[in-house]
C-alpha cells in the first residue's frame, strides 16, 4: 500500500478510536472504560491501538483535546458582536450556552477531568486555550470606558466560571420541572453585568 493510503488509513483508524473511546468515557467514566471496550467499538484489534497510544490515559488526552468545550466555545467567542459591553458579553453568553446546550457531552468530559484526574491534564490545554482567550480579553478591552476598574483576566474568569455553572443548574432545573417560562439566561447575566444589591434609585417598593 503507498505510504499516502496507509497514512490516510492511520489517521481514520486514530480517528475511529478517538471516537469510540469519548462515547465511551461519556456513558461509563473514564475508569470504568476499558481499552478491549474501547477497541471493540472503533472496531479495532486489542493490539492495534497500541500502534497509536501507548496507554488509555493517552487516548483520554487526545479525547479531551478533541471534545474539550473550549474548543468549541473559543471560536465562537470570537466572532461575537454588538455595539456596547453589554451588548457584547450578551451575545457571548448566548453563544456559549447554545453550542454548550447542542453538545452536553461536553459537560460530561469535563466533570471526568475535575472528578476523575484532579483537573491535571488542563495545563496542557491552556497551552492552547489561552492564546485564544487574549482574543476575548483584547476584545473586551476595547469597551474598557464601560467597564469598572477589575482586572480583565478575573472578569472573563468569572464570567467563563458563571456560564459553566449555569449550564449545571440548568441541568438540575430541567430534572426537577423548574420554571420553563423564565428567561433564566437573560436574569443570569443581568446579575453579572449589575449584581444583586439594588441602587437606591432600584430599591424595591
């Protein structure tokens, strides 16, 4: 076989077993998941993909770079608009939720990170995340007469912090029935952008 064909039939039997082994992690855990498991539903030999990874924890790293949500959720970000701060971090939040809300799997993998590894393998990943994120931040800076005097990199952390949090509520909200009609996301960044403690001109009657 040339060597282009074998390559091209490297990368899709990497593929294969990439994602085999995220739907995998998701439904059973990372611990719980087995390489044999995992070589089944690629439909590989046992032995083959040990021609691509040398452990199971190397196909979980390549399984987080593949299905993290920040990758996912960065590009987005980046092509978010509006004419004011608030009007930006809006669209942002709507953004984020949407692509968060179309891929919840991404929620999954990241409570195996925090639960399963102690969040060890992040490092690695904000090699690339956080050039992307200076995006974010230069954007943000530009409305920067809009803002108050808080140092940007907390900001985005609260905010990134705020909308992650939000998507666990929401999944707790829709188990138990709670209420459909309110625009919980709408509420959710009114409070970011002005908090809970009303102005005097605000106070409640």
């Amino acid at each position: 076989m040339p060597a282009k064909r074998r390559s091209a039939a490297s990368q899709e039997t990497r593929t294969a077993i990439v994602t085999a082994a995220h739907q995998l992690f998701v439904e059973r855990g990372y611990h719980a998941t087995s390489m044999r498991r995992i070589a089944a539903r690629a439909q590989v030999a046992l032995g083959g993909i040990y021609n691509h990874f040398d452990s199971k924890e190397a196909i979980y790293v390549a399984v987080l770079e593949a299905y993290n949500p920040y990758s996912l959720v960065l590009p987005s970000l980046r092509a978010a608009g509006g004419a004011t701060a608030e009007a930006y971090l809006r669209d942002v939040a709507d953004k984020m939720v949407g692509l968060l809300r179309d891929r919840p799997t991404t929620l999954h993998l990241m409570f195996i990170e925090m639960v399963e590894f102690d969040a060890r393998h992040l490092p690695h990943l904000a090699e690339t995340i956080l050039p992307q994120m200076a995006d974010v931040l230069a954007r943000l800076q530009e409305f920067s007469p809009e803002l108050r005097p808080v140092p940007l990199p907390a900001m985005v952390r609260a905010f990134f912090g705020l909308m992650v949090s939000y998507m666990f509520t929401e999944i707790v909200f829709r188990a138990i029935g709670g209420n459909e009609d309110m625009d919980w996301l709408g509420h959710t960044i009114d409070i970011f952008l002005n908090g809970v403690i009303a102005r005097p001109t605000e106070a409640r009657s």
